[in-house]
C-alpha cells in the first residue's frame, strides 16, 4: 500500500510529489485545496525552486537514515543549501508507530481475520499430510493455497510480503523464498516453516508457526520447546514506559544461551497498520545501535528461531501490541506490558511441557483461550480438495 514520493510541510503549504498517473479523483478530494500535487519527475527541480522563494528560511528537516529507512536520497539533500540543511529523525516515525485507537481495532480485526485464513490452511495441511499422507504438496503449492485462502477474508488485499515455506533443510536458511528449482515436497519426517502475512484494510500481519507432521526428534522438540519458552518470557514482560527495544532481547534468546546457542537474527520489528511489514523505529535486537522506545500503541513481532545448518530450522512469531500495565502505587512512574494479537496455536506435539516454567505454562493456556474466544466463533473448517 505505500507508493514512492516525496513531500514538504511547511507552515502554509504542503507540496506532494507522486507519479501523477497513480492519482484517482478520490486521492485529490480527500487530499483537498491543502495538498498541491506535483509530478516526482520535477521534485528535485522544483524544491531547488521552493528553496530559493524562501530566501529567509533558517532550517529545512531532512529524513535521516533510520531502522528500514534509508531517509532523504543524497540527490536530494544535494539541493539544500548546507546553512539549512538539517538531519534528523522525521516525526512521522513516532507518528506511525504509536498507532491510535482506530488503528489498534484495526490491527486486532485483521489479525483475527487472518487467524481464520491460517487455522484454516493449517488443519487442512495437516490433514492431508498427516492423516490422509498425501505426497503430493510442495512449499510452493502450500504457500499458494494459504495465500488463496487470505484473499477469501473480508477486505484483504493480498500478502503483506513474500511468503518464506520452508521444509527440513530449507528451514535452516533464514531468509529462504522456494522457487520452481527448490520446492521441496513435504513430508513427515521433518519440520515445516512457514513466514506469511496479510494485508488487510484495517491493518497488516505477519506470522510464523513451525510444524511437524510426522514423528518429531527429541532434538526438535528441545529446540521448539526453548525458542517457544524465550518468546513467552518476551510476551510476559512488563516494564517501564519507553523502555528501550535493546533492553528485552535477552529475554527471547536467554532458553537458547543457556544451551550455548543463538539465532543470527533480530527478535523483533514494528509492524504497519496497512503499511510496512517492517516498520520503525522498533528493531528488538542487542546490536541494535539506534534503539527504539516501547511505548502504548506500538505493535512489533516476537520471532526467536532456531536453525539447524544443512537439516532444518524452525521460528515462531507473533506480533505483540504494547498497552498500559496498571498497578495501584505510581511511584516509580508509568509501567507498560505486551499483549499478543496473532491468534494461532502454536504446534502441541513440538512442546515438552516439563521443560516450561509454570508461569509459562499459564501464559500458553491464557493463549489458547483467547484464541478459542476471539477466533472460534468466526472459524468453520470448509475447504475441501
């Protein structure tokens, strides 16, 4: 949903710049008289203009570079004079990411829709594989099916971004995509990941859910178990408001380290309301040099993983929305705490229960209550190949 542009606020004008063949009647009427819509071809050109119109301007803000944004191109910063050039943050950052009330309804509808398109696909995978032992889907024909299966909820609008299904030794590439070459047929003996998301008008998703349909190793379920573990104790944490992304990282990877592993990617990231699928300035991670700040109404993904090279891997994600967490004395001023809007069950027959604390035992079953509460009454199993 996000287009290439390029705009300037000022304080009695705002000039848009856009490839004026995307522009509808219905963007210039909701835009109004306030917004002068020009062609990007001439932006360059035109805020050299703009600039020299305003010879008494003191400082002009240009993006600079933040998490997943590259900021202002150097084509256009070489247009500023350097006596007003000013780098920094750009306050839509914040704006974007501290989602307002609408948004948030949105943000929990979507992913309550996208719940349904997800349970649905996975009870019929499961089904086809491990009841009936179907041999004949692959990474890609699966991922089809899930993506035909999202455009059947209301207001979608297609994936949020390029779906990674990964079977054995496929999931042990972090970042893999299957094509015609790759597309491995799934079978039993290993485990099955799967990265998706949708994009609905009321906001965006993105889920990984990791599954086995036949007998799991001991090894995989350890490993399910301990990176399920490290993104519960995340999902638990309750901390002080505008706590730093940095800060909680440890608490994801800290059932791994004590096993003397890791995983070589970020735990977290903002999350767009029908926007990005990865959105600033939230990156959870500990070599994070430009942290960002928890704050209500900021939404980000939990996805600790584990990958075995050469044989498989596996992640589980879920996108977190921050809120308010009340507590009669203020004295250490406001607190914030995390509550889960990805509503799909995580795969039981992976999980060695004996090897949860009890607080996380709760947490789990609170999970799958809400997902009985908020999606059951929406979800009814029709697909039928």
């Amino acid at each position: 949903p996000t287009f290439e542009s390029l705009a300037l606020v000022a304080a009695q004008e705002i000039l848009l710049w856009l490839h004026v063949d995307k522009v509808t009647p219905e963007l210039r009427e909701h835009l109004g008289s306030e917004v002068e819509i020009r062609d990007i071809a001439s932006s360059l050109q035109d805020v050299t203009e703009w600039v020299s119109m305003h010879p008494r301007l003191d400082s002009l803000l240009l993006s600079a570079p933040s998490t997943y944004l590259s900021g202002a191109t150097f084509a256009l910063y070489s247009t500023i004079p350097d006596s007003i050039a000013t780098l920094g943050d750009s306050p839509i950052l914040d704006m974007k990411a501290i989602k307002n009330p609408v948004e948030v309804a949105g943000m929990k509808e979507a992913h309550i829709r996208d719940a349904v398109a997800v349970c649905d696909w996975a009870a019929f995978m499961e089904s086809q594989i491990q009841e009936q032992g179907a041999a004949n889907w692959t990474e890609i024909s699966a991922m089809e099916l899930l993506s035909e299966l999202r455009l059947e909820q209301k207001n979608t609008r297609g994936d949020s971004f390029g779906t990674i299904s990964a079977y054995g030794a496929n999931g042990a590439i972090i970042h893999y995509a299957p094509t015609p070459e790759t597309d491995a047929n799934l079978g039993r003996e290993s485990l099955y990941m799967v990265d998706s998301g949708g994009q609905y008008l009321e906001g965006t998703t993105d889920i990984t859910r990791t599954f086995h349909y036949g007998l799991p190793t001991e090894d995989m379920v350890s490993r399910y178990t301990e990176v399920l573990a490290g993104a519960i104790d995340l999902a638990s944490l309750v901390l002080p408001d505008k706590t730093q992304d940095v800060a909680v990282d440890l608490a994801t990877r800290l059932p791994l380290f004590k096993k003397g592993l890791d995983y070589l990617h970020g735990t977290g990231h903002g999350i767009g309301a029908y926007g990005e699928v990865h959105e600033g300035p939230i990156l959870v991670r500990m070599k994070n040099n430009k942290p960002g700040k928890f704050q209500t109404g900021v939404f980000f993904s939990d996805e600790p993983g584990y990958y075995q090279e050469g044989d498989w891997g596996l992640r589980l994600e879920q996108i977190l929305m921050v809120v308010p967490a009340k507590f009669e004395d203020d004295t250490y001023g406001d607190f914030i705490r995390f509550e889960a809007v990805t509503l799909v069950p995580f795969e039981p027959k992976l999980i060695n229960f004996s090897l949860l604390r009890p607080e996380q035992i709760d947490w789990y079953n609170n999970y799958n209550s809400l997902i009985r509460e908020k999606v059951g009454p929406r979800y009814r199993l029709t697909l039928k190949l």
